[in-house]
C-alpha cells in the first residue's frame, strides 16, 4: 500500500484502476464484434442480407481507425480519468440506441458514432495501465489488459449469442449497455488522476510512420492480417451454417472454443515474444493461414470445425499479442502516438475486412469469404518473412 514520489498512488488504487480499464476493454470489443455472433437474426430481423448487415462492423471500424489519430491528438492535453469515462458514457448511450432503434440506418449512424470511442480507447487504455503501476510492473499491467480480449472472446461475445438465441438480439444491446453503465462507474471509482503524457500533435503523429521505418512495416503487417482475420471472421457463422448445417447452440459452443484458444494463445506468445518476437509473429500467422485452409477443408463436419477454430484462436491470440509488442518496440518513446496509428490501421481494416466480405459473401458465398482471409493472411506471413530482421527489445507480457 506504499507510495514513492515517482509513482503516488497505492497498489490497491493502481491495480483496481488496472481492473477498470481491462473491463473497459472488455466492453469495448464486445460491443465492436458482437454482430459477429448475431448476423443472421440482424438480418432477418431488418429485412437486410447478411453482406449488409456486417456493415454495423464496417462503420464501426471505420469511425475507429480514421478518426482516432485526430481524435487522441485534439485530446492531447486533457486527463485521462476524464477522457475514459467520457468514452463509456458514448458506449452505453450507443448500445441503448442499437437496443432501441427502429430501422437499420440509425444503427448504422449509432455504431459510426460509438466507433469514435472505440478507437480512442483502444489508443490510451494499455499506455493508462502501464503509468498506474511503478514501471516494473508496467508490461504485467499491459498483459493484465490485454486479458480483456480473451476475456470477451470466450465470454462475451458468446454470451451475446446465448441472449440472442433466449431472448432476442434487441435484448443482448440492452443488456451490454448496462455492463457499460456499470464500467463507467467503476472506472469513475477506481481510476486516479492521469494528467495526459506525452503530448503529440496530430502532424507529428502522421509523421512516425514517415521517420520511423520499423513502425511503418508493422502497420502494413497489421493491415494484411486483420484484413484477411476479421474478413472471414466476421462471416464464421454464416459459413458454419451454409456448410456444417451449425445450430445456434453449437456456433455459439465453437465461438467459446475459439476464444479459449485465444486466452491460450496470449498466454503461449506471452513466454515466446521475449524469446523471439519475430519468430512468434510469424509462427502465429502462419497458423492462421493453415487454420483457415482446414475449416475450408474439414470443416464441414463437427471435430473439423472444432480443430480449425481451435488453432485459429489459439493463432490470432499470438498475433495478437505480438502485434502490440511489436508497436511498443518500434517506436518506445510515442507508444500512445504510435499505438493510435496502430489503431487507425487495424480498425480501418476491420471495416474493409467485413466490407470485402460481406461483398464476397453476397456475390461468391461465405466460402469466398474465407479463401479472402486466407489470401489475406498469407500476404502478411510473406511480408514478414520478407522484411529484414531488426534488433528490437519486445516488451515481456507475462
């Protein structure tokens, strides 16, 4: 319970303020992905296709990833504790609305809006972490938030399946924006005083990529694998579907696969990117690529399609991981700069992602969808092995 004048607040504090922010997280990607598990009732619901309904995750990446480097410079200056609080109050009126909308184009406006806080989340919630803990234990806070993903991938975006297919999709956004409300108040509770750190113009965010070459091949990188991951991710149960005749039940049972998968991941590249970061990218990459091949393959069946989410989750939990390590090793001095640029890339490609394969779907069928992901994702393993080795400390997340 000690505190030092480098770092003033308690143990307890930092760590409840950790715990508030990985719960932030927690409902920040929820509410991004959570059209995933719900696309066909959507659509069915709105009279629309499937192709369009994955635009409520194509607006929504788009708002995320092109705004955000705009948004985290104008709010340079202002204090964290205020700023993220702020973000969740426009989540769960977001979620309220969706809940409520009576047609498709207010939810398409509601998610464009609520994108704009995701984004900025995504760019200041790890750097909040890392300064509310005495900096030995800044990449342990980093991989405690982190946690949230796995978190939401075999918790909450299931669970919205499970209310989906009790109660109604209306119901699952109504019930997210009161797990928002609730983060609101525990962050409002258990966040300090973050006065904002290392202030960049949004010029001199533009121009990393510009000075700083490793940066610069790490966001191509994250646009080539997220493209081709949330390309056919998005269509996963529309594609379980068409081929494996999938019941609600067993789409939402594979989903909670493919999100233990992730939190083992996270934990496996946890040991292995202070090892090899590179290798680790690449090893992660590569199993997404066969990942995709074997759900093309055998994953008409049951045990098929249980293996190749399986290796897909634990694949993406990898790079996942290793994706942000390799942001923070790029450009160490400009992380929330640097990771605001990573977020406009790697949302931007979640909405591209789910446009090309909503375009693909409704054209070519959801199995299009998925030889675009693997397209997409052997792209990146390529250029990855093709770029030259650079010595990079990787942050430990353990």
């Amino acid at each position: 319970m000690t505190k030092t004048a480098e770092h003033p607040y308690s143990t307890l504090r930092s760590w409840l303020g950790v715990a508030a922010i990985t719960a932030s997280l927690f409902v920040f990607l929820t509410t991004e992905l959570m059209p995933v598990g719900l696309l066909t009732p959507i659509s069915s619901s709105l009279s629309i296709s499937v192709g369009v309904a994955g635009l409520m995750v194509t607006l929504y990446g788009v708002s995320a990833g092109l705004g955000v480097p705009f948004i985290v410079a104008w709010t340079r200056r202002a204090n964290r504790r205020v700023l993220l609080p702020a973000l969740l109050v426009i989540l769960t009126l977001g979620n309220l609305v969706t809940a409520l909308s009576p047609n498709y184009p207010l939810v398409l406006a509601t998610r464009l809006v609520m994108g704009f806080a995701s984004g900025v989340f995504w760019a200041i919630g790890v750097s909040m972490a890392m300064r509310l803990v005495p900096r030995r234990h800044a990449s342990r806070a980093a991989s405690v938030v982190m946690s949230g993903i796995s978190i939401a991938a075999v918790v909450g975006i299931p669970l919205g399946t499970v209310l989906e297919s009790r109660t109604d999709w209306r119901t699952t956004f109504l019930v997210w924006a009161g797990l928002s409300a609730l983060v609101f108040l525990a962050v409002v509770a258990a966040v300090p005083s973050l006065p904002s750190a290392n202030a960049v113009s949004v010029r001199e965010v533009f121009g990393l990529p510009v000075r700083n070459v490793p940066l610069r091949s790490v966001l191509f990188t994250v646009v080539l694998f997220v493209l081709g991951h949330f390309g056919a991710y998005t269509f996963v149960r529309p594609f379980l579907e068409d081929n494996a005749s999938a019941t609600p039940f067993f789409v939402t049972a594979l989903l909670m696969v493919y999100g233990v998968g992730g939190a083992a991941g996270n934990l496996i590249a946890g040991h292995m990117v202070n090892r090899s970061l590179r290798g680790s990218f690449v090893t992660g990459c590569a199993g997404l690529v066969v990942s995709m091949l074997l759900l093309l393959t055998i994953g008409h069946g049951p045990a098929g399609a249980i293996v190749s989410l399986v290796l897909w989750g634990v694949s993406f939990g990898v790079v996942q991981l290793c994706q942000v390590n390799m942001t923070q090793a790029a450009a160490p001095d400009t992380f929330e700069a640097a990771m605001s640029l990573n977020t406009m890339a790697y949302n931007t490609s979640i909405a591209l992602g789910a446009l090309f394969g909503g375009l693909f779907a409704d054209r070519l069928g959801v199995t299009s969808v998925v030889w675009f992901g693997v397209a997409l994702t052997a792209a990146a393993l390529l250029l990855t092995l093709g770029t030259r080795r650079r010595a990079a400390r990787p942050v430990a997340f353990e």
